[in-house]
C-alpha cells in the first residue's frame, strides 16, 4: 500500500546553519507534495508544496526539492531561527484522490 | 490563525462513552477534512467531506462517525470510546475537493 516515510526523527540544528528534512514516498501515482510544519499544541501549517512535473520549488528561507526516480522529497530551511523549532510533515496525495497521506514527522530542534 | 475553529479544545472523559467534536470550516471553504494524531502514529486521515457528502474515507473505525451540514460546519462523533482513541483529532478546510489543506488547533480526547 501507500507510504510516505521519514529518514531521521529528529534533527539538530546550529541557529543560523541550514536544515535539511527528507521524505521517502512509495505510492508512484502521487503528484501533489506538502511539507507542514507543527509547533506544539498548534495544528499543522502548510509551508510549501509542490507538483510532480516539478523538481524544485522555493520559498522564502524554505526550499523543497523532488526526486521522482528514487521517489524523495526534502525541505531545505536556510539559516534556521529559533522559531523553525517544531515537527515537520511531509505529506502526498495521489492525482486522482482527496486525502492527504502524512509522513511520520521529523522534530527539528534549533540550537542557539 | 488558520481560520478553522475546533471545539471543544480539550476533553476528558471515561471508556464507554460517546462524544462530539465540531468543526467549522473557513468562511467558504466547502471539503472538511478528519484527522486524528496519536503519538505512535502520526497524523491518520479519517474522513473527508465535501458541500454535504462524504468523498474520501480513510481508517475510521465502525465506532466513528461523522456528517457535514448545511452551513458546512462538521462533526466527527465517537462512540464506546476505549483507552486507545485518546489523540488529537485535527479537523482541516480547503475550498476545493483537492485544494491545500488549512489545519484548526485540534481537539485533545483523553479517555480515562
């Protein structure tokens, strides 16, 4: 069946330094990616997404990089702040379905 | 603020009972969304409606249920709840079937 996955559960980072989060996915007929992003006691908030018939999309600070051949999907935050401290998701949907399938999260914790 | 307003936002109650989350959507989004995050499992889709009708199901137990009304807000119900339903349960709102998914605070369920 579908799965998205992650590689490290939690992530350490130097204030300042980048971060990068990774997502594995196994459902091939996934075509919208979404990374969220959950700091405690708050709901999920969208950060970016991206299509498949794309490999790279960028955002302020947040960029999010698609390989479709080894179905992986990471979130790069540049020059991480305090308040990127929280859990991350990265989430799939198929092309022709509504839901949203979740990753198991990723906590990033934000050195000072 | 996502726009999604869930109550109530904690609730504790014993085995065997039944309640009611509420959710209501932002203003004119017509697909709610059921989520439910465990701490073993991360965020689990259990049901989406859209303008009234259920459009996607996920893995909602039998002892689960949920509507959307009219005025678009929904309710996910649970029944003879056990130990194992404590979570937060996430409701979400998009103005599409397939649009990008705007989270609300969740409702904590703490089953004693």
């Amino acid at each position: 069946g579908e799965s998205v996955g992650l590689h490290l559960p939690t992530l350490s980072v130097q204030e300042g330094d980048n971060s990068i989060i990774n997502c594995a996915y196994s459902n091939s007929a996934s075509d919208y990616f979404i990374w969220y992003k959950q700091e405690s006691g708050k709901g999920p908030q969208f950060i970016i997404d991206i299509r498949s018939n794309m490999d790279k999309r960028q955002g302020q600070r947040v960029t999010v990089l698609l390989n479709k051949t080894v179905k992986h999907l990471s979130l790069q935050i540049a020059a991480t702040q305090p308040g990127d401290s929280a859990v991350y998701f990265c989430a799939e949907r198929e092309a022709a379905g509504n839901k949203l399938t979740f990753g198991g999260g990723t906590r990033v914790l934000v050195k000072p | 603020d996502s726009g999604v307003t869930q109550t109530p936002k904690h609730l504790i109650t014993a085995t065997g009972q039944r309640v009611t989350l509420r959710c209501s959507p932002r203003s004119g989004d017509l697909s709610v969304y059921w989520y439910q995050q465990s701490l073993d499992q991360g965020l689990q889709f259990l049901i989406q409606y859209y303008n009234g009708e259920e459009r996607a199901k996920g893995n909602i137990l039998e002892r689960f249920s949920a509507q959307q009304f009219p005025d678009l807000h929904s309710e996910l119900n649970l029944s003879s709840l056990e130990l194992g339903d404590s979570a937060l349960y996430f409701c979400a709102s998009s103005g599409t079937e397939t649009g990008e998914l705007f989270f609300g605070e969740g409702s904590r369920l703490t089953v004693l």
